[in-house]
C-alpha cells in the first residue's frame, strides 16, 4: 500500500514524516509533498521520499483554457471555490489568485499522476494546496483520509473523502451488551470527573521560547524559503504582539453569571476555523447566529457564551463588543470550565462544537445549528435552515433526550473512532506510531471499500 501525504512545513511535515516512517516499517511505502523546501530537504535526509510543491509551480500556456478545464474535471461551482477560504489571497487581486490556483491544481496533479498513491492524506485546513490535493484524490479515485479530533479514549474520527459526514450509519445505533454498558459508564465517569476541556488553552503568543522559532523562521525565509507564501515571520509577530494586547483588552468584556437566571450555553468556533470557512459558511457570522438564538429565547433565559481555547486573544474586540449589545447575553472568562457551564445549562446550542458531544454526556437537551457529525439521530435538536431557530430554540428548552439512546449512540461513536490524534493536537512519537497504525487500517478499509464486488 503507499500513501501520499501533503503537508504545509515545519513541525507538522516533520511529524507526518515520522507518521511515513513507521507506516514503511510495517511494509508499507510513503511519499509527502510539502510547501516549505526546508522541510522537504530535512524529509529527504532522513531517506523519505519528498517533493517540494514550490518547485514543481510552472505557466500554462493559456490560463483561461486552463480554468476551464479544472472547472470542467472538478466538482466545484468555479475555481473561485477553491481558494476563497485561502488566508494568503487576502488582499490580492482575483488575477492572482486565480492564477496561484491554476498552478497549484497543475503541480499536485503531475505529482499525483507521478507518485501514484492509493491513498491520500491531506491535513485539514482552507490552504489550497489541501483543498486541491482533496479535489484531486476525489476525481482520481483515491481514498482520501481526514484526521479529526473528538471526546472519546481513542479520540481520533478518520473520516474518508469528506469533512462532513455523520460519525456512523444509522444501524450501528443498536442496543448494547452488558460489557459495551459499561464500558460507556467508566468512559462517561472519567471524563467527567476528569472534568478538562479536551484541548489545551492557547498559551500566550509572546514568550522567550518564540524568540528562537522567530528566529529559525526568519532564516528559513532568507534562505531556501523564500518563495514559501506560508511562512511569514513579520507578520506571525505582527499577529502574536496584536493577540496578546487584545486578549489584556478583552477582559473588560467578561461577564460573571447571573445565578438567579437560567441560561442556554453556546460555546464559541475558532472564527478562522476550516469548517465554519469552508464546509458550513453560512454560519461564520457567529455574532448572528448568537443574537438570534437570544432573541427566541423566552424572558428569564440567558445564552452564555464562551471563546474556544484555541481563539483567546485571536477575537476581534468589534466581535466581543457586539456578542453583547443583547442584554440576555452573558460573555464569560474564556477559563471558565465547559463541565461546569454544561451541568449549570438549561440546554446547550452549538454550530459544530464537540461541546454539543460532553452535553450528551450529562443528558443536557442540544441545538445544532451546523450538523455536526453527531447531529441527526434523534439525541439533539437539529436546525436545518436559520428560519427554524426562532421555533427550535424554545423548543430546546423542552426537549428531553432519551438516557437509553443517547447510551447507544455514544457507544457506536466509540467504536468507530481509532487510536491517535491530528499533529495540532499531539506531536510526540508515542503519538506518531499510533497514528500510524490507525491510517493503516482506515487505508485497508478504505480500499476494500472500492473493490468491485464478486460477479
């Protein structure tokens, strides 16, 4: 089996090199295509083989033909699609970035054509090159493995040729054995007393540490990195200096709970996140969303809201300003814990949050407002179009999700996510060789998948 794995640069080419190296200890052959030429270089050393999407860029000889081609091959609306999500075109012309794209889909796609892997595993994220490199396995027939993060023991939901899919069939919602009935409850017992959000809080984007990772970035980019659009030392300085005098500012705007009000909590998205970017745009506008599940919202109820650990610092102060131009919405400290928020919630509202998941846990009614891959089986009170919130969100107030198959449901997520965690998550080798083994045996189910069956 080979498998070909596209990443962007630095750490995480490094640890999905280490992902390839021990899939080609048990037999199998890798390849990787990154951006950064640093770091395909430092692949190449270790004896992996590498390409460097930055030298494999070249001109068609016409670009409108070469559009119409890819809008043509691709399942897309037009090429536009493909690269809006992108934060390097921001404040490029459409030319640009429409030629940037050109040349990306004629690079990974010789190099696919070349290296000729059964599978395909892109990182997530709106970066074209991953959006192509998905694009591409799709219409070359390659199984395309995501690498997504969820609440369970083994945490890992790999998902195949899409981002946006209910977590299992609908069948393997069944009644559970007395073993499978426990082994929920200690699950259920753990991470409850356990009582931690399921990623770490960002830390402060300005540390000494930093001073050194500036400085190898700022060489990188003088050296062989120059052309690499990804790396961006000044502007990563830019940004980490403006976080964290935004995320003293932001303090003024934390709330306490009011004890005498019942509340709704609504955590959060990372506002940049890949999937409110580019699978369920139309709920980026978060603040919307807010104001108008506070405003169906009978008298005496509040909607609670809390940042994601990752967004501290991260979020505009125009947006936290206007989270709470209503008056039934509280903002609270982004350290507040999830646990204590969910057990103190009437119900909770999520786009797409895991959060809507650790509710099930405690049995707490849930609004879904951007299916969410734990959506559509009867635990949680799904929107299908923003019109229904009005109704939905005092509705949610009532519902009452059944103990047993809220129990069913939460044992078959179990059993269809795998050892492992996406690099963002884990780096360490211990984590690596776990992944590892876990992509081998998606890539085998994957390609027993697409075999013909038997005449």
């Amino acid at each position: 089996m080979r498998l070909l794995f596209t990443t962007l640069q630095t750490y995480e080419t490094d640890f999905y090199g280490r992902v390839g190296e021990e899939l080609e200890r048990r037999g199998h052959e890798t390849a990787h295509i990154a951006v950064s030429r640093a770091a395909t270089r430092l692949l190449r050393e270790r004896g992996l083989e590498a390409r460097c999407l930055m030298d494999e860029l070249d001109e068609p000889d016409s670009y409108p033909d070469e559009v119409a081609r890819i809008e043509r091959a691709y399942p897309i609306p037009h090429i536009r699609d493909v690269y809006y999500a992108d934060a390097i075109v921001e404040g490029q012309s459409e030319e640009w970035a429409v030629r940037r794209t050109v040349r990306h889909f004629r690079a990974l796609e010789r190099l696919v054509d070349e290296l000729r892997p059964d599978v395909l595993v892109p990182e997530v994220g709106n970066e074209t090159m991953r959006v192509v490199a998905h694009l591409i396995g799709l219409q070359r027939g390659i199984p395309v493995l995501f690498l997504l993060y969820t609440i369970f023991p083994d945490p890992l939901r790999l998902s195949v040729d899409t981002l946006h899919a209910p977590i299992v069939p609908p069948e393997e919602v069944r009644e559970l054995s007395e073993a499978e009935r426990r082994e929920l409850e200690a699950f259920k017992t753990a991470f409850t007393e356990r009582a931690k959000p399921i990623r770490d809080y960002r830390r402060s984007p300005v540390e000494w540490r930093r001073a050194k990772l500036f400085a190898g970035h700022l060489r990188r980019k003088r050296g062989e990195d120059r052309d690499n659009e990804y790396l961006r030392p000044w502007r990563l300085l830019r940004s980490n200096a403006a976080e964290t005098l935004r995320g003293k500012a932001a303090l003024p705007f934390y709330d306490e709970l009011d004890p005498a009000r019942s509340y709704v909590y609504f955590p959060l998205h990372v506002t940049d996140d890949y999937k409110i970017r580019k699978v369920i745009p139309h709920t980026v506008d978060q603040a919307s969303l807010v104001e108008q599940v506070a405003d169906a919202l009978p008298p005496g109820y509040d909607v609670v809201l809390k940042e994601h650990p990752m967004s501290v610092g991260r979020n505009s102060l125009r947006l936290l300003r206007r989270l709470r131009t209503r008056a039934n919405v509280r903002l609270v400290k982004p350290t507040t814990s999830t646990h204590d928020l969910i057990q103190g919630a009437a119900a909770v509202a999520v786009i797409s949050s895991t959060v809507g998941l650790e509710a099930l846990l405690y049995e707490k009614p849930v609004l879904t407002l951007g299916q969410p891959f734990y959506s559509g089986y009867g635990v949680t009170l799904d929107v299908d179009s923003f019109r229904e919130i009005r109704e939905k969100a005092p509705e949610l107030l009532r519902f009452q999700p059944d103990p047993e198959t809220i129990d069913r449901f939460l044992h078959a997520a179990m059993r269809a996510c795998r050892p492992g965690a996406p690099v963002l998550v884990d780096r360490s080798q211990e984590n690596a060789v776990r992944l590892a083994g876990s992509i081998e045996e998606a890539a085998r189910a994957a390609l027993a998948d697409r075999e013909p069956a038997p005449a």
